[in-house]
C-alpha cells in the first residue's frame, strides 16, 4: 500500500451525509432482547453465545450508543429517541449491579459474563447520562448520580487526582495499574456533566487529571503520552496488558483525543491555563510525526523510544486525527493542522469508509484492504461519529 490519497476538505453537506450514514449502519445493532449487539463487516448482528445466553453487552459500548443517538435527536434522525431509550433501559437494568452498585463490564441475557467494574466504563455511563440528559430523558440525572457515586466513593484517588482502574463487583482487590486512558475519558465525561449541568466540581476535576497527565507526565515525556503507571502513579514504560485497552508502549491515537480534550477544557474553564493550548499543539505535532506510518495511517503503539511497535492501522486514530486537526484549527488557525485535517479525511475516505456496505472499516492491513484483529466486524459507532459532528457544528452547543 502507498499512500497515494488525496486530501479531502468535506463540506457540511457531506459531512452530515457521513453521520447520518453510520446512524443508520449502526441502527442495526439494538438488540429485540435489550441492549446493542457488535455488527459484523456487512451490518448484521453478531456475538451470540454458543450457551443460548445472547450476546454480550459492553458496557462502553451500549453507552457510546445511547450517546451517538442522543446526538442524532436534535437532527431529526428518525427514531433516534427511541434508540436511545432502549440502551438507558439496559444501562439502568440488567448492567447495573442492584447489589453492590456500579455497572458490570459486560451483560448477556442470564447476567454478567464479566462482573469486574472499571473506571473505563464508568466514564462512558456518565458521558451517557449527560448526552440523554440533552435530549430530556426522564432518568438521565439517575443514570448520572448511578455513575457518579462509584466514580467518586471507589474510584477517584484523593491523594492523586485520579481515578484508579479496576475492581472486583464487590468493590475488593482493586488492581495496582493505574492507566491515562480511563482518566482521558473520564476528562471528556466530567467536561460533558460540566456542560450539561454546570457542577463546578466536574470542572476541577478534569482539570486535576489533565494537569497529571499532560502537564506534568506528557511534557516530561516530550509531549509524548505515558499510558500505564504503578499504584502510586510512577510510570510503568515495561507494562504489556490487554492489546485492545491497555498495550504494551505508547498510543498516538490517545495525544491526538487529549489535544482536542484539553482544548475543550482550556474553552470551558475560562482559558485561563496558558499550559493547555501549548499542550494540543504538542500533543497534535507529536502524534503525527512519530505515528503517521510511511503508508499512511497512524500506528496503533509505539516503542519507548518512538520507534512504531504496532503498524496496526485502525479507524479510530484517524478520526481522532481529523477531530483533532479541526478543533485546533479553530483555535489557532494555522496550514499545518488544516494540511493534517485534510490528510486524515482523505485516507480515511479511500480506506476506512465502507462505501458499499456502509459504517467504517476498523482495521485495515498494509495492502489497505479490510483486517480483523482486535476489532473483529465493526462494533463501534462512536469515534467515526464524532469525526463527521465535530467539524460540522453538530456536537452539544453550550447550554444557555
């Protein structure tokens, strides 16, 4: 594969065209029986179990579902309310844990398949709540407070700033990693609650963690994000875990959300912290020049040293990218960013977007045709989405 793509300025006419396409891709995932079900690469329902117990849920995934449907409400995507109501009704049913509280990772039809609760997941039950608190869902505030105490009472490290990462269902043996990647998007659920219902303490939270992890951490590093860090918040660069949440090294996909992330909160918070635009644009410069593979397509993970570790070319980085690119350009208009916004649309046309069958390809191979690696089918709506709503305005305004 050469990259031989041309760069692509989308319009918000082509845009809107995109979401409304993955909208209705992905509108085949509810599940009759509750919940959403992973699609295969043509958008058929996949993942039952051989038992008879259905498929499983994850939690993230129902919860970028009903935040990608919340979305299309105010643009008039024709049952949009009622997707949304079917995932709040799992949320608040079966996933969570009537017992000892939170949410479990994953739900069949007969109950937990994996029972563990994780920060990660957490974070997307509150970005949940606060985007079908947008479109007036009656028990959005409930799912929220449902979030919110476990975030709070067994998660959040006081002594830190942060949330830590995984725990039993009953809240014991709490793991000793402590990982960026569920406090990233627990930076971007507290700035969601923020903006939804104006609790100042949201606010100082996000800020905490991305003063951890960017301003102190990522600096350090040369605005290079350290993913894994022991229980007392050292980094942790020989960590090799889970290869879809937790690789081993560094992942450019991860900078290019916190630059747009930390943007929103510089925004949000009043522009006061002059450290967090100089922290995009670090960020952003970092990310392309070490993981813009020589094909095109940013690596999934790197080495230590920079050095590409995994060549794995998947969607999400790239929609990352074009959020990103966009976002900074709004802020600080510059060629460069609209060079790299540009570039990232034009790949992800040629390779990514399943013009045929619809949604986008998550993996492709260095031939540039269609992989299944860690992301079999395609499961996610949520990163291509917000790839097309971001640049066309169509993303949460400020609440008045």
């Amino acid at each position: 594969m050469t990259e031989e793509t041309r760069p692509l300025i989308p319009d918000a006419d082509w845009l809107d065209g995109q979401a409304r396409a993955l909208w209705d891709f992905h509108a085949a995932a509810l599940d009759p029986t509750g919940g959403f079900r992973p699609l295969d690469l043509e958008g058929k329902p996949s993942g039952d179990e051989p038992r008879g117990r259905g498929a499983a849920r994850a939690l993230h995934d129902v919860c970028r579902m009903v935040h990608s449907y919340a979305l299309a409400v105010p643009q008039g995507y024709p049952g949009a309310r009622q997707i949304v109501d079917h995932g709040m009704d799992w949320l608040l049913g079966p996933q969570h844990d009537d017992v000892h509280g939170g949410f479990f990772w994953s739900v069949d039809d007969a109950g937990p398949v994996d029972s563990l609760k994780q920060a990660y997941g957490h974070a997307f039950v509150l970005l949940a709540a606060a985007s079908a608190a947008r479109v007036g869902h009656p028990d959005a505030e409930n799912l929220r407070d449902l979030a919110m105490h476990p975030l709070r009472a067994h998660f959040w490290d006081v002594d830190f700033g942060a949330v830590s990462d995984t725990f039993d269902a009953d809240w014991r043996n709490g793991l000793d990693y402590r990982g960026q990647n569920a406090n990233m998007h627990l930076t971007e659920a507290l700035l969601a609650a923020h903006a939804t219902w104006g609790d100042p303490s949201c606010l100082v939270a996000a800020t905490g963690i991305a003063e951890r992890l960017l301003n102190r951490n990522a600096r350090a590093a040369g605005w290079v994000v350290p993913e894994h860090f022991t229980r007392d918040w050292h980094v942790d660069p020989d960590f090799d875990g889970d290869a879809m949440f937790r690789p081993s090294g560094t992942t450019p996909g991860h900078a290019l959300e916190w630059s747009r992330l930390v943007l929103d909160l510089w925004n949000r918070g009043g522009r006061v912290h002059d450290w967090m635009p100089e922290a995009a644009d670090g960020l952003f410069r970092q990310a392309v020049k070490l993981g813009w593979l020589p094909e095109g397509g940013f690596a999934y993970t790197l080495g230590q040293d920079g050095a590409v570790s995994r060549d794995w070319r998947l969607w999400w980085p790239c929609a990352e990218g074009i959020a990103a690119a966009w976002t900074l350009d709004q802020c600080r208009p510059d060629t460069f960013y609209r060079e790299w916004y540009a570039r990232c649309w034009g790949f992800a046309d040629r390779f990514f977007i399943d013009h045929r069958n619809g949604g986008w390809f998550h993996q492709i191979d260095d031939t540039g045709r269609p992989a299944t690696g860690i992301f079999p089918g395609k499961p996610d709506i949520y990163h291509a989405l917000q790839a097309c709503l971001i640049p066309a305005g169509r993303m949460w305004p400020e609440p008045a």
